[in-house]
C-alpha cells in the first residue's frame, strides 16, 4: 500500500471512529484529516450539520471576499465543501500541521500552521491557523477559522502598491508593494 493510500485509509477510518463515538475532537479531527478535493463532500456529509454556520477570516469583507470567495460568514454544508475545494484550486497546499487540539464539552479549539503556495502567482507564505468548533450530537455546527489573512490574500498579488498612513503625520508614510 502506498503512502498516500496508507493517508487515505487512516482518514477514512477517523472517519468511522468520528461516526461511533460522536466526541467532538474526533468529529473535529476526522472532518480536518478529510478536506481533501477528493474527500471533503463525504466527510461533509457525514461530520457537518445541514445548517452548520462557517466563518472564515471576518464575519463580512466585501473586499476580501473578492480576492478569497469564501470569506465571512454563511451557513450549510455546501459551503464547508465549496470553502476546502477551493483552498486547493487556489493554492498548492505544501504543508498543513495541528499542533494542539483542545475539547471542552461540545467546544473544540484546533492550533497549527501550514504553508501554501498560490498556484497563478507562485507565492508561497506560512501562517498560523486557529479554528473554534462546536460539535453537538456528533456533527460540526459551527466553524470558525482564522489565519494571517494579509497573507493568503498577498499570495495572490502580481503588482500594484498601498501607501501606508497610520500616523496624523503624513511624513511617516510608507509604501507597500510586492517587491517590498
């Protein structure tokens, strides 16, 4: 059996144990190892909450949403499916580790970090992640997920400059592009 065949099995066999057990870090867990393009509808379909609420970097940016569409808040199990399928559309996932999963009750918090590279731009950034998760009755029905949101949206960044004023005096300027 190959590696990624051994990788395949394990997460469908957290799957399993997530569907017997009903506990919350190993819904929590199960869904994680499962956000593949290939896996993540099931996974969705069996650990996600027809209704679950998914929030992903704000609870509203127009602007935002523009460069990353799954930005904010929404509600159903679809968008757990579009949001984890387009993650790896858009970027080639290099790395992606939890380093502390903690549960409270229904209440899961998740840390860790991944690297990933925009597949148009070639940009590549490492960031934290931490996710907040509520789990009741064995399904995900509420997702929060928060990263370095400057820079997943700079990946995607080909050109352009901001002028930069956070001071009243406006000697302190500065430029950020690209290149900088």
């Amino acid at each position: 059996m190959s590696e990624q065949e051994t990788a395949q099995s394990a997460a469908l066999n957290a799957i399993e144990k997530a569907l017997a057990t009903k506990a919350p870090k190993d819904v929590v867990q199960a869904f994680l190892l499962n956000t593949a393009k290939e896996s993540v509808a099931y996974a969705a379909e069996k650990l996600i909450a027809e209704n679950a609420d998914y929030v992903s970097l704000n609870f509203s940016n127009p602007e935002l949403k523009k460069i990353e569409p799954w930005a904010g808040s929404s509600q159903g199990r679809d968008v757990y499916i579009y949001t984890f399928s387009n993650v790896g559309t858009y970027w080639n996932i290099d790395d992606f580790q939890v380093t502390d999963m903690i549960s409270e009750n229904e209440t899961v918090a998740v840390f860790g970090q991944f690297t990933y590279t925009s597949v148009h731009a070639q940009n590549t950034f490492t960031s934290p992640f931490a996710i907040k998760a509520v789990v009741k009755d064995g399904l995900i029905t509420y997702f929060q997920f928060m990263e370095d949101t400057y820079a997943s949206a700079a990946s995607f960044r080909v050109g352009g400059e901001w002028i930069i004023q956070q001071d009243s005096d406006s000697t302190k300027n500065f430029s950020v592009s690209k290149n900088s």
